[in-house]
C-alpha cells in the first residue's frame, strides 16, 4: 500500500480536491516576479515514463520545449494534437518534454494523486490518451518544479541548451506563437518572447470541457458551474456543435450565445 508523502502547506494547498474560482483566477494571469524569457530554469531532476531523467543541469545539446500538463486540463486536451504536430517538425532539432502536474479538473473518476504511485500512473494515462510520441516526465506529489514555474494548467517554455527560458507561452494550444519560436530557434534567430493569448486558447479548450468532465466524473462537471458559471455555459452550448472539430465547438458556443442574448434583448425592447 502506497501511503501519502510527507508534504509543506503550499504542497497540499498545491493538491486541490475541488475546484475553485480563486484557482480559475490564479490560472488567468502570471505574477510580475514569474519565469519567464531571459530567466534561468530552476533546478529539477525528473524521472520520465521511459526511465530515463529530465534534469535542468543535463538538458542536452539541443533547445528544450518543456509542457505543463494534466488528463483533466481541456486546454492540455486542445493542445496534444498541437504538440504532435510541432514535435513531427521541430522533434529532431528540439527535445520536447511533457510534464504531468496535478490535475486540473480532479473529480470523482480521475482524483487528484495522493501518492507518487498514483502520480505516476495518472502520467501513463496521460500519455496513452494523447498518444504522446516525445517524454514524459512526472512532477512530484507536491508539484514541486510546477509550483517554481508559477502553476498554470497548461504553460510552455523553450529553453536553450544551457537553461536560459527563451519563450513562454501562457497556454500550449497557441500554436501560431509556437511556431514561430521554435522556427527562430531552429533557424539561429533570436528569441525573447512571450505569448500572452488569452480568448483564442480558452474558446479553443471549450469543446473539450463536456469530454474533461465525462472522464473525470460529473463532480467536476458541478464544480465547474459553482467556480466559472459562464465557461460552464459555453461548455453545454458547445455540445450542440458536436458535428464540428472540438476546438471550433467554442466558438461556435460563443456564436450561439450571442445570438440568444440578441434575440433576447430584441424581444424585451418590443415588449417595452
């Protein structure tokens, strides 16, 4: 029987039964002291899924996309085919590496690990969900590296070969910004960027939250109305829009909702 590590208060706050509104805050925006371009890596040594290490002192000799990312995250479901297609391109010139951090959206199915077993096996389900074909590497149970990046669900930074953060994008599914920095790194250019993105990433995310919340119980599906009422409205619009690709289904939402808000105040105006 594997039994809960000991852990500091921030590690436990750091593992969150439920989700709130304040971590959907926490998750809009980066302190002013975060990582980020020109800033060097905190120093880390992870296992990965393949038993080998990801280290910040051993990086290798190439540039290093580093992913923070869970099973329940709907922006990390968004971006795994992002990361393929990048990885398909960049994968020989630029080591790519997803980490598996706590869960975003824990619910009754899937629930946030308690022990580093249960960490490790939420990592396996990660990767044979997305299919993942580059590393994998595991967080502790206290999300110690997470924690030291800032936490946010699904962030990227390319580093260079010596541990120098060179691009950070606030959500991996932002493919364009991606792109465009791993193109200037392979090509020798340089970069000191960031993308801030924002509506794009998270309307793209939208259409994967009703399948988030099948996976990982209907729990999370009533945390998410009390926490993001608004996000939970689009994630059911976006339900009507099944026959469209999920990351279109967002939108779509938003489309819709506009639509019965106008048709809405149309009706009271002629009322009145």
């Amino acid at each position: 029987m594997n039994l809960p590590l000991p852990t500091d208060r921030a590690g436990a706050d750091y593992r969150f039964e439920r989700f709130r509104t304040r971590l959907l805050i926490d998750d809009m925006t980066f302190p002013r002291n975060a990582l980020g371009p020109g800033s060097p890596l905190p120093e880390f040594d992870l296992p990965t899924l393949d038993g080998g290490r990801f280290a910040s002192r051993a990086l290798g000799g190439r540039p290093v996309l580093m992913v923070f990312g869970s099973r329940t995250c709907p922006v990390t479901e968004s971006a795994a085919p992002v990361l393929k297609r990048l990885h398909a391109r960049f994968g020989d010139s630029v080591r790519f590496v997803l980490v598996n951090t706590r869960e975003a959206h824990p619910g009754e199915t899937i629930r946030q690990p308690a022990t580093a077993a249960e960490k490790h096996r939420h990592a396996h389900h990660l990767r044979h969900h997305h299919a993942i074909p580059f590393e994998v590497a595991v967080d502790d149970i206290d999300g110690t590296v997470h924690r030291a990046f800032t936490p946010k669900p699904n962030s990227a930074y390319l580093a260079d070969p010596g541990g120098t953060i060179l691009f950070r994008a606030h959500w991996a599914n932002d493919e364009a910004a991606l792109r465009r920095a791993l193109e200037r790194t392979t090509s020798g250019a340089s970069v000191h960027d960031r993308s801030r993105a924002m509506v794009g990433p998270l309307l793209r995310a939208v259409g994967h939250l009703p399948g988030i919340v099948t996976a990982a119980g209907s729990r999370t599906g009533r945390d998410v109305w009390r926490a993001a009422p608004p996000l939970a409205v689009l994630g059911a619009l976006s339900r009507l829009f099944a026959r469209l690709p999920a990351d279109r289904r967002g939108p779509a939402a938003v489309g819709a909702a506009l639509l019965v808000c106008a048709a809405a105040a149309g009706l009271l105006a002629a009322l009145t």
